[in-house]
C-alpha cells in the first residue's frame, strides 16, 4: 500500500522511474535461487524431525543437516534444470498477474 502511495507522489511530481507497471517488486515467482532455497530449508526441517529434543537443540544437528542437504542435492540435476526451464512460464505467470502472487 505505502508503495502504490510512493509512486502516486512521484508521479504527481513529474519524477520519472520504472514503476510496477514496468519493473515489478521482488518477485519469489521469479527466484529460482528462493525456491531452492525453500526446498532446502524443506528438507532440513524434515530430517530435523526424528531428532530428540535435547539434540535439536544443540548447534551441531542443525549444522550438520544444513551441510549434508545440500550435498545431497547436488546430484539431483532434474530439480534444478526443471526449476531453470520453468522460468518462461513463471515470467508470463508474473506478467499475467501484473506483477502479484502467483501459484509458483
């Protein structure tokens, strides 16, 4: 809201600058490097479940289920060229919401 009010007063005034309608806001649909991300954090949370409490709690666990994930991802070249091809679809996704939320 405060943003659309932002670009009202620059307008307003003459200011010139890439608005949403140009230039849409940080866009998760977008960010194949967030989705990896959320796909990470995904799986250390499941394998973070099985543990006890007094061993989740201790620095090492979730240090070691935060390096072994992504090594164990690296394989896994499918995820990440899917994620990759998916980027045309997810732009004329984004496109087509005027840079709101969509399903990706």
């Amino acid at each position: 809201m405060r943003a659309n009010k932002t670009q009202h007063l620059l307008q307003d005034n003459d200011v010139k600058f890439w608005g949403n309608d140009i230039w849409s806001g940080n866009s998760p649909d977008l960010n194949v490097a967030e989705c990896i991300g959320s796909i990470m954090k995904d799986k250390v949370e499941t394998k973070m479940l099985p543990v006890t409490e007094y061993s989740r709690y201790h620095e090492d666990t979730p240090k070691m289920h935060i390096e072994n994930v992504p090594t164990s991802m690296e394989e896994n070249t499918e995820l990440f060229e899917t994620l990759l091809c998916s980027y045309p679809s997810r732009l004329r996704a984004v496109k087509n919401a005027n840079g709101r939320h969509t399903d990706y």
